[in-house]
C-alpha cells in the first residue's frame, strides 16, 4: 500500500505520521514513512532549516525530483509507504505546485489522503517554525488549495484511486481513523453529524454528544467535523469588538493565542464557506452519516438547520442516513423522509448495526 499525504505548512505531518506508523506497526504492519522536506534537507546540507523554500525554484524542483526518484525506488520494496509531502506551496515565491506528474505516475500510489488543522493551530506553529509571516487569511486560503490540489492531482493520476479529506483534530484519535482508511477495507465509512454552534452554551447537551462521538468511533471509520472546530471564531471577534479589544484570545496547542481582530473579521465569510463546502466533501467521501438529535432542557429537539442540510445532502448522494432522535418531539417530515431509519436511542443505534453487520457483537 501507497499513501501520499499532502498538507500546507503548519499541519505537523511528520510527528502525526510517526505516529500512525507505531499505530500500524502495534497490528502488525510495517510502514516506511518517507519525509520530502527532511530528505530535501538532507540531501542539501548548505540550506538551513526552516529555509528551503527560499531557494531558487530551479533549485527547489531539481532537490524535489532527486528525491522523489529515491522514494520511487523504495515504494518497490518496502510492504507499505507513507510519501509526507505538499501539493502546493504558498510562499515568498507565490503559489507554486509541490509535486510533479510524471514521478507521480511513476510512484503508482493506492491512495491520497490531505491532512488539515484549525487555522489557529496552524498560525501558532508557523509562528514558531518560520520566519515569514502569514495572515489568517493566507492560511485559511492555502488550506483550501491544498485540499483541490490535492483532489486534482489524484484525479490527473487515476481517477479510481481514492482521495480523502481528514482533519488531524487536536489529539490522537484520528489517527486510528487513519489506520482504518489505509488498512481496513471491509470497514465503514461514517460522517457524524450534530448541532455545535446551536447547543455551543449548554454543557450536558455537548457531554452526550461527546459520548455519540466516541461511541460511534468505536465501531466506524469516522469523520467528524468537530475534529476542526473554528466556527467559534467570528462569535469571538464579535464579543472583542463590543469590548473595545482589538485581539481575540483563544487557546491553540495548550497556551494562549492573540490574534489580531481584523484578520479574524477578514476570513468570517471563508470560515463559513468552508465548513459548508468541506463537510459536504465529507459525506461524499463516507458510506453514511449518523446524525445525532439531543434533547434540550426544555424537551425540544436539538436539530439545526446545518443538520438538516446535512441529511438531505447525505440523502441526495445516495448514503445511508441514520437518525438518533431522543426527544418526545416528533421529527418532522424533512427528517423521516431523507432517513434510511431513526432511532430513539444510541443503544437502539448500536443493536440495529450488529444486526446488520455493520459492526461485530
């Protein structure tokens, strides 16, 4: 097995794929994971760290393609391949493509999987890793690019090989989903959707979502969008700007972050049109989605209309769509009528999927 996993800048692959290494290796499988950025460095001792993209281009592609002819010449030996690398670059240099076709062909890899992180993540580690600096607005849209490069680059090699979007959350957990998409064929490929902004205030109501989350990871291959929380953002410069502030302070990898009010201001609409475009990606890339429906305080469903979307997108693109409903309400007809079955509880949920083979009892 191939895998060629792309990411802007800023994601931390390399520590993350050392990890899903040990996973792997934990059940038995070898993985070699080849790093493009460290075997560029290595082969270019003279450039110090942190500063080869600042080098000629002629330079930069000629250490990429030596490289990668390296890589290709391992991938015919080694049982299973990890290739950590870019799609594009955005740099001093502008936006400017990080592979090249004919080594890619050459590589035959099985699979393309594009790692992401919050934009805040992102900015706290490039502050510390690089000198130059970038904006929100630089990140959130190298983001994107990276994401449809990634995606194109996959379909001008063969559009049979899967591609995959996953986001890195802030632990560990997906890098068992990871390991599922790379290793566990007969697995299923569930999206998880529940209202976040909606119930943002309301601590019991996000604890059972947690335990749905955690619940259905057991069982399924998941992607979860709460593994890339950010819609909080634009909410948090609203609350600055009535305070007179003109930062926003959030937490990012454990320590306090300030960013600036008018980059937060500036990316609100891309923040936005991004969740809405990449968790449709999301539950195009999955077998199903399992929607989870809490009860508020006052006994009412919790159903957003993000929700909604989500099941009728989901019911449109021929997925199962299975609904966990736990209020007495009854959900409406723009619910049971994109649902393949709801159910009253997680534990229903979970009976009806032994039964049907989904999961093993």
């Amino acid at each position: 097995m191939i895998v060629v996993v792309t990411g802007m800048v800023g994601v931390d692959k390399k520590s993350y794929l050392q990890k899903v290494c040990r996973f792997a290796g934990e059940r038995g499988k070898e993985v070699v994971l080849c790093n493009v950025g460290d075997m560029m460095y290595a082969e270019a001792p003279d450039i110090p760290n942190g500063k080869i993209l600042d080098i000629p281009m002629k330079r930069l592609s000629s250490l990429r393609r030596s490289v990668f002819k390296d890589i290709i010449a391992k991938a015919k030996k080694a049982p299973n391949l990890i290739v950590n690398t870019h799609a594009t670059f955005r740099w001093r240099h502008g936006l400017f493509p990080a592979v090249d076709f004919d080594q890619m062909r050459q590589l035959g890899t099985d699979m393309y999987v594009c790692l992401i992180d919050d934009v805040i993540a992102l900015h706290t580690r490039l502050l510390a890793e690089h000198s130059a600096g970038h904006c929100l607005k630089d990140l959130i849209v190298w983001r994107e690019e990276e994401i449809i490069g990634t995606e194109m680059l996959c379909k001008g090699i063969n559009e049979s090989i899967p591609f995959y979007c996953l986001a890195r959350g802030a632990g560990e957990e997906t890098i068992e989903t990871f390991y599922g998409l790379v290793f566990e064929d007969s697995g299923k490929r569930a999206y998880l959707s529940f209202p976040m902004t909606y119930v943002a205030k309301m601590e019991n109501v996000k604890k059972e979502i947690d335990e749905f989350r955690r619940l259905m990871k057991r069982f399924f291959i998941c992607f979860d969008p709460g593994d890339l929380e950010e819609s909080y953002l634009p909410h948090y410069a609203r609350q600055a700007a009535r305070k007179g502030l003109v930062y926003v302070e959030v937490t990012a990898l454990g320590q306090k972050v300030r960013l600036d009010l008018h980059e937060v201001q500036q990316i609100e609409r891309d923040i936005n049109s991004q969740i809405y475009a990449r968790d449709f990606l999301l539950i195009e890339q999955s077998d199903m989605i399992i929607s989870f429906i809490p009860t508020l305080p006052d006994g009412q469903a919790a159903i957003s209309s993000g929700v909604e979307r989500e099941l009728q997108h989901a019911h449109e693109a021929a997925k199962e769509v299975y609904v966990i409903w736990t209020a007495k309400q009854r959900p409406s007809v723009f619910v049971t009528q994109t649902a393949t079955k709801v159910f009253e509880s997680m534990d229903e949920t979970v009976t009806f999927f032994k039964k049907k083979g989904y999961i093993k009892k």
